[in-house]
C-alpha cells in the first residue's frame, strides 16, 4: 500500500536534489552554509542533511566516514546536473515536466507529515484496532491443500480420482496455482481470515485428514480442498503488533483526509 511515511518524503528529498539542483534560487544558495562548491557553485548544507536523514533512517550510523560519502555523492551529482544544464536537458519540455512532479511530490509529503503530526494515533484506537483485528482472525489456524482448476468438471474428476485411491500431491501437479503445485498443493499454516469467503467456510467444516468432495467455486476457479491440521492461533501481544498497527491507522486516516478533501474540491 502507498503510503506517506518519512521514508517516501525522504526519497523524493534526494530525487530532487538529483533531478533539481536549480529549483532553489541562487541567492538563497550562495547564503546557505555549503559543504561544497562545483565550478563556482555551491552545495547547500540542506542536501547533505537530507541524505543524511535518508541514511541515519535506513539503519546507518552517523560517523565521519558517512558524511563524507554523502559529501562525495552530492559533488557527483552536481557535476553531472551542470554537464545536463550544459546540454540544455533542464530546458526540454518533459524535463520542466518531471521536476515539477517531483517539486509536488516533497509538498505533498510534507502536508501530509504535518497533517499526522496533528493527528496522532491515540492508545484507545490502538486497543480498538488490535481487538477488530484479533476477532477477525479467530483463535484456530489451519494447515490445508488445495488444487485449483478452471472448471467445475475438472474439479470433479479430481475427487473421483482422489476416492480411487490417487494421491493427493500427485493430482496437485495440475493445479494451475503456481505456489502451490510443486509442493502437493500445500498452502502452509493460516487463519479462515486470509482465504477467500468460499474456501475459509468449506475448510474450518472439514476434519483433519479429509478433503472437500464437492468442488468448492470462488473468484479463482474450483477448489479441491484438504485439511492436514489444526492448532491454536497464537497472535503477538498488542505492544509487539504496535509499529504495524500504528502504520495502518496513519494509513486510514491519511486517506480519510484526502477523501474528505477531494469531496469539499471543485473539479470540473
């Protein structure tokens, strides 16, 4: 899922210092603290603080070494902007193009930080996530085998042949799921959340060691399924699911917000 996290605000920082070396003015440049000049031209501190940002979130540490790296990185790029500049590439249609894209890219994403600033996810919405997430995946997950086919008369004869004593992994071969052919139709351990509506309400009826002897239909084709066990489900504490569930608020109410704004837009 797209999201507008740190990261992505980052990426677009350091494309438009790649892509963009001109967009602020001269001015401002030459007033700026540098870390370099390239042919009389500054680079702004701001660059370098930017990919620093990027790194130091990416896991690095900052050391003396890393900044250099980033200084070095950032006099490359200058150079080969200046050698474009020469060209005339910044002045080509498609190019203005692609840098104003990417000047809205770093707006929207500093919008959007800012927005989720003001909105910040509360522990009550927190625990109420956890616990809709908890009720939907159950407290049982099941180990099972499928073979998947186009029709409901392909299926059939898979069952038929299954009841003549034709082994399971062996009729899996013709499954036309890729995953899961070569591995005798085996789609590992799971709760009914993570399948479609069709197959979760064949497999939680069936018993350990038994398969569906009618060919179960859903959006992919026909199933033939077997349950090889089950087991309880053991889910991560909430303050262990805490990150992920944090990322999947800011996700909703990001899109609740550019929802709400593309409603009150007048677009013709």
């Amino acid at each position: 899922m797209k999201r507008f996290l740190l990261r992505a605000l980052l990426t677009s920082l350091v494309a438009l210092t790649a892509s963009a070396p001109a967009l602020a003015a001269k001015k401002t440049d030459e007033a700026e603290p540098s870390v370099a000049s390239v042919n009389g031209k500054a680079i702004p501190k701001t660059r370098a603080d930017a990919l620093m940002a990027e790194a130091l979130g990416q896991g690095q540490q900052d050391s003396e070494q890393l900044r250099n790296a980033v200084r070095d990185e950032l006099i490359k790029r200058e150079i080969l902007a200046q050698e474009a500049q020469k060209k005339g590439i910044d002045k080509k249609p498609e190019v203005k193009t692609q840098l104003e894209l990417v000047r809205q890219s770093v707006l929207i994403n500093l919008y959007m930080q800012d927005y989720m600033r003001g909105h910040p996810i509360s522990d009550e919405a927190l625990k109420k996530e956890y616990d809709m997430v908890k009720a939907q995946m159950g407290d049982k997950e099941y180990k099972t085998r499928h073979i998947l086919v186009d029709k409901e008369d392909e299926a059939k004869d898979i069952v038929a042949r299954l009841k003549k004593g034709e082994k399971f992994d062996d009729l899996a071969k013709q499954s036309k799921d890729p995953g899961s052919k070569d591995k005798g139709g085996d789609l590992g351990w799971a709760p009914p959340s993570q399948y479609v509506r069709p197959f979760s309400d064949a497999m939680v009826k069936l018993e350990k060691g038994k398969y569906t002897e009618t060919p179960v239909k859903s959006d992919y084709g026909y199933h033939v399924i077997m349950l090889d066990d089950t087991r309880e489900l053991k889910l991560p504490s909430l303050e262990e699911a805490k990150p992920q569930l944090v990322q999947r608020l800011q996700q909703q109410t990001a899109l609740q917000h550019i929802t709400e704004l593309r409603r009150k837009a007048k677009v013709d």
